[in-house]
C-alpha cells in the first residue's frame, strides 16, 4: 500500500494540482500570474502547435491502422504450429522491450544520407533512390512512421496471439467438416473471438500514438523545420527550451484531454462492437 500510495502521488496526484499552472504565464522561476485561458487561446492561434496537432493526428492514425494489420498478419502466421515459431516470436518481439530513445538513435545513424541504407543501395546499383530520408519534410513524417512500426508490430503480435490462443481447435475442425473456407473460418470464428484482443491493441495502440515523443525526439527532434513536431515534442521544447512552463502545462493538459477523449471513445465502440458479436 505505501508503494501504491506513493505511485499514485508521484504520478496522478502530483501533475493533477500542477495542472493550475496552465491558466498561468510562469517562466518556471518567478511568480506565476494568473492569466485565464489566454494559453489556451494561442494553441488555437499558433500555426506551429496547430500543425503539431495535426501531425499528431494524423501519425497516430496511420500507426494504430498500420501495427494492428502488421501484429495480427504476424499472429496469424506464428500461430501455427512450425519449428520457428517460438524464435521467430522472440525476434518480432524484441524491439518492443529496447529503450525507444536507444531504437531511434540506431535508426537514425540508418536513415543518415552517409548512412547504411543509402551505402547498400549504392552498392546494388540503386543509387537513385538515395535519399535524405529524415531531412527531407515530405519523407520524415513517413520514416518515423516506419520506424514505430517495426518497433511496435511485436507487442500487437503478442496480444493477437494470446487471443488466437484461447480459440478452441474443435471450431476450426467442426467448420472444416462443414466445408467452410479459409476466409469464412477467419471472418466467422477467428475476428468474433478475437474481439476482447483487438479491444486491448487498437486502445493501447492509440495512446501510444497520440503521446509519442522518443521516437521522434531521437530521430529528428521536430524537424526538418516543424514538420514532425507533435504535440509531446512541443510542449517539451516549449517547457524546458523556451522556459515557458505555463504555455507547457497548457500543452500537457490538451493532450492529455485528447487521449482522454479519444481512448475513452474508441474503448466503448469496441465494447459495443464486442457485445453485438
């Protein structure tokens, strides 16, 4: 109970009376003045956090879609029964338990335009399509996405299988018999049962997408310019580069209100969906 206590202070009770210092302009050091909504205010106003929004939207869309397709393909095939198996789910799965700041470091010396992505394709002959993969404004949004991908396909993976696993065999026999196909057997057994799994990962999914911030602090810090900043990434610089602790906590609070909102949503649709099936 003390340790339970002292988590929730630390991490709820703590940053909850904090969160008084959004209706403020305090620089972190002198007294904070009371300023209403006026924080609130300029992140509607801004350009740069209106477009972190955006990013932020639109790169967490792309992921929840993208690693959810990925792990349940990854499921679907390492459920069978083949030697591999139980290697080939450790492998997919590593990533997920590396230090994201780590896994963005190592991508991004990959993604460098000297970097060994471009070196290989020099040297098998497809030195067109070099590229400046992380300073390039239309590329790097996209390259973060790659890298989320490949870090957290295993943990959608995992979840998918543990779901696949409680399926009784003596369904897939019984609609064999019946002369059901492959596709029937996965659209009338496997996608109702797997319900309660795709609950947990597109969830899951969504509150990591929407609080990035390792990821693309490591590999491009915002840039090139401010075309991957996210909401995460702006309220870190406008906190501890800028000393703007109030406009900070005002970013904090928006984007915890956004997954709030957003999690909390798409939580009772697929319960919803759950009880219909």
């Amino acid at each position: 109970m003390p340790a339970v206590a002292f988590t929730l202070a630390v991490h709820f009770v703590f940053p909850l009376i904090g969160s008084w210092y959004a209706f403020t302009d305090w620089n972190g050091i002198g007294k904070a003045r009371f300023i209403g909504l006026g924080n609130f205010r300029e992140i509607l106003r801004t350009d740069a956090t209106r477009g972190a929004l955006y990013h932020t939207l639109e790169l967490a869309a792309c992921f929840v879609v993208s690693v959810n397709f990925i792990g349940l393909a990854l499921a679907l095939g390492l459920n069978h029964a083949i030697k591999s198996r139980h290697f080939l789910r450790s492998l997919f799965f590593l990533p997920v338990v590396v230090s994201p700041i780590a896994v963005a470091f190592v991508w991004r010396y990959i993604f460098d335009y000297y970097g060994p992505l471009n070196k290989t394709l020099d040297a098998i002959g497809l030195g067109a399509w070099k590229h400046p993969w992380l300073a390039d404004p239309s590329w790097a949004l996209w390259t973060i996405l790659l890298v989320l991908l490949w870090e957290f396909s295993g943990l959608t993976m995992i979840l998918y299988l543990a779901g696949l696993q409680t399926i009784p065999d003596e369904l897939y026999e019984a609609s064999s018999v019946d002369g059901a196909t492959t596709w029937t057997r996965f659209r009338r057994i496997t996608l109702p049962l797997l319900a309660p799994a795709f609950t947990v990962a597109w969830t899951l999914t969504l509150i990591f997408g929407l609080r990035l911030f390792d990821q693309v602090l490591g590999l491009t810090g915002g840039g090139p310019g401010v075309a991957t900043e996210t909401l995460a990434t702006q309220m870190w610089k406008q906190t501890w580069v800028l000393g703007r602790f109030g406009y900070g906590a005002a970013l904090g609070l928006t984007l915890a209100s956004l997954i709030a909102v957003l999690a909390v949503s798409q939580l009772l649709l697929l319960r919803m969906r759950e009880s219909r099936l």
